[in-house]
C-alpha cells in the first residue's frame, strides 16, 4: 500500500513538472511572428514512395504556442489525410524507427495530451487539398529548438506515412517521405 501511494504521488509530481516545463520553455523561448526568416530549425521533405514528394518544413517558437512547424508538402495524393511524426533515426535507415518520446511516455496516443500520456512526436495528421498540397501550421508547445534540451527537435526527423494516425493502434501505413530537422541558418532558409 505505501509503495502505491509512493507510486501515484510520483506520477502526479511527474505530470505537473511536465505541464511546468512546457509552459516554462513556452515563455522562455518565445517569439512574435512565425515567418520563414525566423525559424530555428528546419526539415527538407522528399519522398521515398512517389518520389514526388517535397517540400520544407519550418520550427519556430512563437508566444502563447510555443514550437510552431509550418511550410508546404507537394505531391502528395490529393485530398487524403497523412500521418506525421517526429522520430529517432535517419531518413536512409532501413531498420524500424521509433516515435521521438522526450517525456518517456511509451504510449501512442493523440497529440492533444501533455508528452507525459503520449510520444511528444506524434503530431497532428495532415491532409493534402485538391492539388496534392499540404498547407502546414502545427502547434506542438512541449517540444523546441534548444541544443541538448530532451524536448529538441534538432537531429531528428520528420516521417510522413502513407495514411492517417487513428491515435490508438500505432501504425499508419508505410514510411513516404522524410527529412532531417537541422538548425536553420540565414543560408538554409533561402
């Protein structure tokens, strides 16, 4: 019976350090505008199946939202809906690659709930328009741009699958695109 109530008191402390820590890297690290020009890091998109696949994705830490990642992803099956992930590996890795969990959650769930009920990197889906385009705006308020912080995105990577994320059961089709987040640079941003 103590080591339960040991056990529920950690976890309760644990939620609400987690719940702290966003909204301390939210404040810290925020800036007005979420403009190209300004982005911390970014993700060059390319497609492993259709190789048509492209675009770039930009992080930026924006006030009251924290990391905000927005671009365009081009080639896509026009109006279907994608999952979108951040995870641990490479993008030439053929092994099995596992979600990015800074908050240690080991679950999959939505995107909604703080890291500590959910892998941080499991982000909202994306659905591409009548073109095949996907208009990109994500807010994800536990996760920066900080070199060595848990929750930096940098050395990363972005996967697109081939369906939606139901949020519950796990995989969402195959690996279609990919790209490493990297520190952005005046020269990269161009």
């Amino acid at each position: 019976m103590k080591h339960q109530k040991f056990f529920l008191i950690s976890l309760i402390f644990l939620s609400i350090l987690m719940q702290f820590q966003c909204n301390v890297l939210q404040r810290r690290n925020g800036n007005s505008g979420s403009s190209q020009e300004e982005a911390l890091a970014k993700a060059d998109i390319s497609g492993f199946l259709p190789n048509t696949i492209k675009g770039t994705l930009f992080f930026n830490l924006v006030e009251e939202r924290g990391m905000v990642i927005s671009g365009e992803i081009a080639g896509l099956l026009p109006d279907s809906s994608y999952a979108l992930h951040i995870m641990n590996g490479t993008c030439d890795s053929t092994d099995s690659l596992s979600d990015f969990d800074p908050g240690n959650a080991g679950k999959h769930g939505p995107p909604w709930l703080s890291p500590s009920q959910h892998r941080a990197g499991i982000l909202p889906n994306i659905t591409a328009n009548g073109d095949g385009k996907a208009q990109i705006e994500i807010s994800a308020p536990c996760l920066d741009a900080v070199p060595g912080s848990s929750f930096s995105v940098l050395n990363h990577i972005l996967v697109i699958f081939s369906g939606p994320d139901n949020y519950q059961t796990g995989p969402a089709g195959q690996k279609i695109a990919c790209g490493k987040i990297t520190a952005a640079t005046p020269e990269s941003i161009k």
